[in-house]
C-alpha cells in the first residue's frame, strides 16, 4: 500500500511540476522511451488518484 500512494504521490508531483494531465505524462514517457507515443496503461490513472493498491 505504501509503494502505490508513493508511486500516486510521484505522478501527481510530476504532472502538477509540468502542468500535465496524466495522459500527457504517459505520452512524454513513452517517447522518451523511444517507443513512441503509447496510450496510458489502465492502472497508472487510478493510481494516480490513489485509488489502487
């Protein structure tokens, strides 16, 4: 439980430090890792609500 309100807590710092949305974020990590823009996994939106363990 732990690790999964750290990893909201680093999407939602991320997001809010750049002015993103979270799609955004998945979008930017995606081509920064050379594999293009991806949709958003499913679980990194409810974790980024804190709504996932």
């Amino acid at each position: 439980m732990e690790r999964a309100q750290s990893i909201a807590e680093l999407i939602q710092k991320t997001c809010a430090e750049r002015g993103w949305g979270p799609s955004k974020l998945a979008r930017e990590l995606g081509i920064a890792e050379s594999r293009g823009p991806t949709a958003m996994p499913r679980q990194v939106r409810p974790q980024a609500d804190g709504r996932r363990a």
